[in-house]
C-alpha cells in the first residue's frame, strides 16, 4: 500500500503544482514530516529535490 502511495506521489509531484505538504495530506499521511520520511525512505531523496529534477 505504501508503494502505491509513493507513487502516486511521484505522479503529483510531476504534474500538479500542489505543495509537498498539500499532496502528502492528500495522500493520508498524517503530517508533512511523516509525508517526508516515507519518500526519502522509499525513494532515497525528499519529495522537494525530486519535484526539482
């Protein structure tokens, strides 16, 4: 389940111009930090820095 929402935050993070914080709510993590630590752990970088690739 988690990888689903991974990458459907992969998905918004390239085509919506949502903030971080606003997907990751989307997404039902419970805060942004939360939001934070499961990309950069799933993906090895912050959503931020993916957004900028």
């Amino acid at each position: 389940m988690l990888k689903l929402r991974m990458e459907e935050a992969m998905n918004r993070l390239r085509r919506s111009e949502a903030t971080v914080a606003r997907i990751g709510e989307e997404l039902g993590f419970s805060s942004s930090s939360q939001f934070h630590r499961a990309f950069l752990k799933m993906t090895g970088m912050t959503p931020q820095a993916f957004r900028m690739q």
